[in-house]
C-alpha cells in the first residue's frame, strides 16, 4: 500500500477541497518538496500550553521545553515574519493538503528525535497569521484554539464510541497545544495503521494514470463484472460508514466537518471502508441547547473560552452543510470516478445515487434524527466553520437527500 504521506501529496484531485493558493510553488503538496523548520523561542510564562494524558504528549512537551522557554514550530511562509528573533532549525517537514499542517521528520539530535510516533511521520499544525491567497479563513492557532482542540480529543472520543453509531469511528487525537499571544501549534499523532485520506479513495495516482482508483479497483474485487450490484451496494459501502459515524456526533450535539480532507479511512478486507478517522478537531462545533432538548448534561460550561461557545445556531443548518456540502461532495466524486473508469455506465450512475439517498434516509430513521433533516432544493451553507453562528454562505445543491 503507498505511504500515507505520498497519498496525501499526490493522489488528491482536490475535489471538495480548497484550489491551490497563489504561493511559492514549492510549497504545494503535490511538489513533495522538503523544507527546513526553525523554531522559536517564547517565554513559557507567556504561553498557554495543553496536553492530553498520554505518554506521547508528555515526551514531546519535555522535547520543545525547559523551565523559562518553550519552542514553538514556524511555518516556512512565516518565517520573514520573525526575522531577528531567537530561531532554532531542528528537522525538516513536508506540506500535507490542508498547507498549514505538515508532515514532521526530527533529525538526529533535534527535537523529537528520540520519541516513537509509529509508522507514520507525526503531524504538526502550524500558525499561519494572514489568510492564504484566494482561500479565506482564520489559520491562527491562538490560546483559545489549542485549549478547544486538546479538549475536546480528551472528551469526544468517548461521546462518539458510547454510541452504536459511532462504532466505526476514531478521533485522531491532538494531544498538545501551545499558544502565545501571537504564535501557537498543534500535534497530531497518527494510528499504525493502513491509511488513505478520503480524498485518496477517488483520485487517480498521477504517477500511474492507468491504474484504477482505490475505489474503482476495490469495488471490482468485491463485485467483479457485477456493476450494477456494486451501485445498488454503493450506499452500504460508501456512505453508511461516513454517514453513522457522522450522525453520532450529532446525537451527542456535535457537527463535525468530516469532508474529504479531515477524514482518512482504513479499508477492510471484504469492505470499502471499515474504520473512519476523523483528524481535526478545530471545526468541530457543539451545541449545549441541543444536549438539553435531548436530556444530556451540557459541556465546557465553566469555560471562558469563545472557541468553546455552544451558541452556534440552529443544528439543521449544521447537519445539512455537513451531509450535503461535505460528504455531499465526496459522493459526487467517487460516482464520477466509477463512471470516468468506466466500470459504471449512466445507469449504475444512478442506481448510484439512489442507493446513497436510500442509505442516508436509513440512517436518518436509525438515529433519530428526522428533525434536523429539513432541507429544501437548494441549501444555504456557510464557508467557515469558526465564529459564533452561520452567515448567509453561498449555496449548495442538495443531490443526495
């Protein structure tokens, strides 16, 4: 199987993801390019540090500390931003699809060097001060971010695992957070396990243009020549895995960005998909009312953090950008690439989506939650999963409800 991060650089058609920004053309994942990574000094005084229980995070945190200093990574577009300041250049990291989140390689002697993070490269999320050209949103990672991000790995994956829904479904944890007032990351460590970013399931390795999809030569193995079984068993192998683990987090009165960039998937032997992996924890937004109406107990509720605000509008709004904008995009692809292969003709194209919209409605039933399901022919979804509630956004077209 490719490597992980081969995977993420390369064989990603950026369906349902951002386009490339106008920067430094090797900074662009698919480029694989390596780059140097400088650290910085700031005073840990200052700095707003938060770690989950585990072994790993308190290894890294005494790694990058000592008893006045904490060293926090910089991303290489920012690094004219700190000309002057106290650097460090320890390792070396790579670009993953998301720009700001890099795949991490320690060198003898550096940080991280002596410490076991498993078969994969451990991920860092780095501060990025300014927006990237042409994609709008707030890269920050401030104070409030990192304590939202650390909490909730210690708090969500035993929400989502409580429920027979969420049986699929492992939170990647983001173990440890540090932020100072104007500089902040995040570490991610990766399971030991086969991997494929969602996006990898329908994208062509361009390496090898005439080998099928992931998706396309893993449902000739289970139907063979047997097509259009394979598009009336598209829902079952495609969308329910995504969709339950999905709708377990809204259950518990979460909405979790699961679109084709936040979420890796481990295939099963006689399955598309058998494990989820959802990996970012900093869209995730939760609603206290919602917890109340359904009688569990609120969450953060003494916590002065406006990153872990639970006044985020109405949950339907939630639910739809969720099901028809994020995994709405990725059914869209992995029908695409089964008709570009041409293992599906127009017809198993539409068996295709019908069996999609029969499964969601399934698991719509199976959760409970019919009230949030209110969708019209057109759905208003916003662009940005921070601040306080949802704007107008743009609009997006409902194909699979």
């Amino acid at each position: 199987m490719p490597d992980l991060k081969y995977l993420e650089q390369h064989v990603n058609n950026r369906f349902g993801t951002s386009a490339a920004p106008e920067i430094d053309a090797a900074m662009l994942p698919e480029t694989g390019s390596q780059h140097r990574l400088l650290w910085r000094k700031s005073s840990r005084n200052e700095a707003r540090i938060c770690v989950d229980d585990s072994d790993i995070a308190r290894a890294v945190l005494s790694e990058i500390t000592n008893d006045e200093d904490v060293y926090i990574p910089v991303h290489p577009l920012e690094e004219e931003r700190w000309r002057g300041e106290s650097l460090k250049e320890s390792g070396v990291i790579s670009v993953s699809a998301s720009y700001r989140t890099v795949f991490f390689e320690p060198e003898k002697g550096g940080f991280l060097s002596g410490l076991d993070f498993g078969r994969h490269a451990p991920m860092i999320k780095l501060h990025l001060e300014n927006p990237l050209p042409g994609i709008d949103g707030d890269r920050r990672i401030t104070k409030s971010r990192v304590e939202k991000c650390v909490g909730l790995s210690k708090v969500l994956p035993e929400i989502l695992n409580d429920d027979p829904l969420g049986e699929q479904i492992v939170t990647v944890p983001e173990f440890l957070g540090v932020a100072t007032m104007d500089h902040g990351v995040l570490f991610r460590k990766l399971p030991d396990r086969d991997l494929y970013p969602l996006f990898s399931l329908y994208s062509v390795d361009p390496s090898a243009p005439n080998v099928d999809s992931h998706i396309v030569a893993k449902m000739k193995m289970l139907y063979g020549d047997k097509s259009e079984m394979a598009a009336v068993d598209l829902g079952s192998q495609l969308a329910r895995p995504l969709v339950r683990s999905l709708f377990s987090g809204f259950r518990a009165g979460f909405s979790m960005e699961m679109h084709a960039q936040n979420v890796l998937i481990e295939p099963g032997s006689d399955s598309l998909i058998n494990i989820v992996y959802f990996r970012d924890l900093e869209g995730v937004v939760f609603s206290n009312k919602y917890r109340i109406e359904n009688l569990l107990p609120p969450l953060f509720v003494d916590c002065e953090n406006s990153e872990l605000d639970s006044n985020v509008g109405p949950m339907s709004r939630w639910f739809n950008r969720n099901v028809d904008h994020d995994l709405g995009r990725v059914f869209k692809a992995s029908l695409i690439e089964l008709a570009r292969s041409g293992y599906f003709g127009k017809r198993e194209y539409k068996l295709g989506v019908q069996s999609i919209r029969k499964v969601i409605r399934e698991c719509v039933d199976e959760a409970g939650l019919s009230r949030l399901d209110r969708y019209g022919r057109l759905l208003p979804v916003s662009r940005s999963p921070y601040g306080s509630g949802l704007g107008k956004g743009h609009y997006y077209r409902t194909t699979f409800r």
